[in-house]
C-alpha cells in the first residue's frame, strides 16, 4: 500500500469529441496526422481502462459505455487529433482530477501557438511569447475565435477530470492554444491559427491572429508555474521574452526555483517553508529535509511558521503527515501555523496542507485560493496505462479518498482505519481568501505571503 498521489507529469485535462461535433480533419498522407487510421486495438485496451477506474457514478458510467461502443463502430473514421479529443472527452466523464489523460501530445504532437500564459484571479493573460507576438504580452484574452471565455471554459470542461482551479491550472493553458485540438472539437475556424479576443495593457480591446507552432513546440511541458520564471524555459532563446524583467528579484514563492523543497527564517522570527512536491529526487529526499527543519524548528521555535505549499503538486501524503500535523506545536507560545494554498496544490499536497489544521485547528489558518481538487477524490493506482498505438497515456483511480468527512468504507477507502491520516477538515477551502492578479506578478509581488505577515506583524 503505497499512498501515492503523485499528479502524473504532463498530464492536463481530459477532452474529447461527441457526436454531434466529431468533424474530419483534411486528409492527409496515411501517419502525417490529419487522416483517420484504424483505432481499433486503442479502443480495446481503452474498454480495459474503464474497467480499471472505479471513479466513474453509476449515470457516468453508462455514458461512458455508451460513448466507447459508438467509437468501436467508427474505429476507423479518427484522425490523430480528433482521437485524442475522443479519448479525453470519454476519460473526462469521470470528473477525477487523477483520471486525466496526457498533456504530452499538446507540446509534442499537436502544436501551440507561440505564447505562454497563466490563469490569474483576474483572467487569462499572456505572460511569455515568441519576440514577433511581444505586443501580446500582458494582454488579458478574453475570447477565441469569437467564442468568449466565459462560453470556452465550460464546454472545455465537458473533457476534463477534476474542479475548475485544476482545469485553469493544469489544461486551459494548452488547450486554449492548440487550434488543431480546438478545430477537432468545432471550437476553432482553422486547425493552424486561432484569433485572439484580447484586452491590452492600455485596456483597449483588439483582435490579434496567431499562427500555431507545430509540434514539438520549442517550450516544451514545464509545471504550470513554471511559466511565470523570467528565466529561459526548456528550448526557449534570445526570440521569447517575459512579461517580468529576467534581471527582476522574483517574490521568494518563485525564488530558488530548482528547489523542491527549502526552508528559510524570515524577519521577525517567522519560519517559512515550502515544498513544491510530497517526493524527493536525484537524492534530495523529503525525509531528509523534514528531519533538518524539525531540528532547527525545536532548537529555535520561531513565532510562526508559513507552510507554503503552493504549486505542491503531490507525491506521497505519509512521507509528510508527522512532520506537518506537529507544526502548531513547533511554534512559540501564542504562535500560528499559516498554510498558503492555491489552485496548484494537489493530491498529496492537499493532505500535507490540511494535516495541521486536522491535528491543531484553533492554531492553524489556510490561506490563498482554492486547491486543485474538491474535497473528495478517487486515486491510488501504480501508474497509467498506455494505448499500444497512438501511445496516448491514461491515468486511472481505484481507492476513494475524502478529506471533508473522513473516509472509512473498507471496500473503496484507501485510509480505512489509518485515523492518524484519515483526516476530516469539513471544507479544503481557505480560511481567508487571498487572489493573485496579474498586476501583483508583474509588480514581483506576492499578496497571499504579504496577508500573513501582515496578520503576525512581520514586514516583507
């Protein structure tokens, strides 16, 4: 029993293609992608899939079914793309954050246009681009091809597992940028560029069509929020350009970037921690990092302790359950504990965040936005599973999970009987609400850091 929620890397939204959208991509050579091959063997280890996830309702599942018998009667009518759509849309009716299918194909196969953006509490924005679409950046997109967000964002959601944070976190980004993937679906006029409903810096609105990069794309698959580094990403050269200055000091939840997890004392003794995942590598262990911190923290307890497990998105819940439950009592006397959350903290990282406040609830306080997932959720299962030839990966959910309540079916419950893990917080809302808008991040701000420290007493 291994209690891993690790988020597989790359993976995004789930997306698909229904019958009354389905659409033929202009023929093309037999494998350059735009004409339909036999999907047949897909599909069969597709039907295997479904009957691995146990996420599905009982309603959802019929449909599933439903949908999965209507491909087989048209394995060969797909082409690359409306595959992966079809497949995404079927995965996407188990509404599971950890049921998603692979983002990879978005970067390496399908194409994107040559902008990056991020999801602020304010809209879409471009925060990076190619130097020709420099114009663009910090531009608020507020529709595509016509279609305004507000109409996009729900029908996207039709095809992807999880709560609106994680699809704004994790998928809109690619998705909203792939006019091959969007024209497969009838959300794009042309699979090769889109127009862009956008408001500039000066707030006036205009139109700007971008064509797509194909795949692979020069920036390839990076963490959501990864994209806000001013550094160059993987690929990226002296042609992309940044919404903040390299040179700029980014705000400490961005600092050390390479660092999964670190820890710092802050003036006025306050103790900050972060980790961006629940799992170590290259030798960096968790286990270790704990034991150092725990150290310093009973050598010298501080007046708090910000745990700032934004971006954290997961890896293993017990490799930090001790370690975070103790916090509140790692503080001087009258100390808080104050857990900074957002829409990219997921899995594991949603346990890690609320096992103080389960343990210590009159000494912790969550703060930031909304975490990545609802409070109950299906996970656990060694990996995903693969489709023979288009390669296309699935991940898959067998054990049930529900941090609200507590989860104690034997039957489904991966922490049945675990009651030092089988925590029961009622909401994985935040405390007190802290938005990140666009202007704190050009400005190298961090509103969410600044609220507590400006609760303790504590200047930036």
């Amino acid at each position: 029993m291994t209690h891993r929620l690790l988020m597989i890397v790359g993976m995004s939204a789930a997306l698909g293609v229904s019958a009354t959208v389905a659409r033929t991509a202009p023929v093309g050579t037999a494998r350059d992608g735009l004409a339909p091959v036999d999907r047949t063997a897909d599909l069969e280890e597709l039907g295997r899939w479904m009957k691995l996830e146990q996420s599905f309702s009982v309603k959802a599942r019929a449909e599933a079914d439903s949908l999965l018998a209507e491909y087989r009667q048209r394995a060969s009518t797909f082409t690359d793309a409306d595959f992966y759509m079809a497949v995404r849309r079927l995965v996407g009716l188990a509404e599971n954050g950890h049921s998603n299918v692979s983002g990879g194909p978005v970067y390496g196969q399908f194409g994107l246009l040559p902008l990056r953006t991020y999801w602020f509490s304010d809209g879409l924005y471009v925060v990076r681009a190619r130097r020709e679409h420099a114009a663009l950046i910090g531009a608020r997109i507020t529709g595509i091809d016509g279609t305004s967000l507000e109409e996009l964002e729900p029908r996207l959601m039709e095809y992807h597992g999880g709560n609106r944070a994680a699809f704004r976190r994790f998928a809109a980004m690619s998705l909203l940028l792939s006019p091959r993937l969007l024209h497969a679906i009838g959300l794009a006029a042309s699979p090769d560029e889109l127009t862009l409903q956008v408001v500039g810096r000066d707030a006036e609105a205009f139109a700007a069509t971008v064509a797509s990069e194909p795949g692979p794309v020069s920036a390839g698959w990076v963490p959501a929020w990864g994209v806000l580094l001013p550094r160059p990403l993987p690929g990226e050269g002296a042609d992309w350009v940044t919404a903040r200055d390299p040179e700029a000091t980014p705000p400490l939840v961005l600092s050390e970037s390479t660092q999964i997890f670190r820890s710092h004392r802050l003036e006025n003794d306050v103790a900050y921690i972060q980790l961006r995942a629940n799992i170590g590598r290259q030798g960096n262990t968790l286990k270790d990092f704990i034991k150092k911190v725990e150290r310093e923290l009973e050598n010298d307890p501080p007046r708090a302790i910000v745990l700032d497990n934004r971006h954290n998105g997961g890896g293993d819940l017990t490799r930090s359950a001790k370690f975070a439950s103790g916090l509140p009592e790692l503080v001087s006397d009258g100390g808080k504990v104050y857990v900074l959350t957002d829409h990219g903290t997921f899995s594991a990282g949603i346990y890690t965040s609320f096992f103080p406040k389960a343990a210590h609830p009159d000494r912790t306080i969550v703060v930031g936005e909304h975490v990545g997932d609802f409070a109950s959720f299906w996970a656990e299962a060694p990996g995903p599973i693969t489709l023979p030839d288009s390669g296309i990966r699935i991940g898959y959910a067998k054990q049930f999970h529900n941090l609200a309540d507590g989860c104690h079916d034997r039957a489904i419950c991966h922490l049945a009987g675990r009651d030092r893990l089988n925590i029961a917080v009622g909401s994985v809302s935040p405390d007190i609400t802290v938005a990140t808008n666009f202007a704190h991040f050009e400005a190298g701000q961090d509103p969410v850091l600044q609220r507590v420290l400006d609760e303790i007493g504590e200047s930036p």
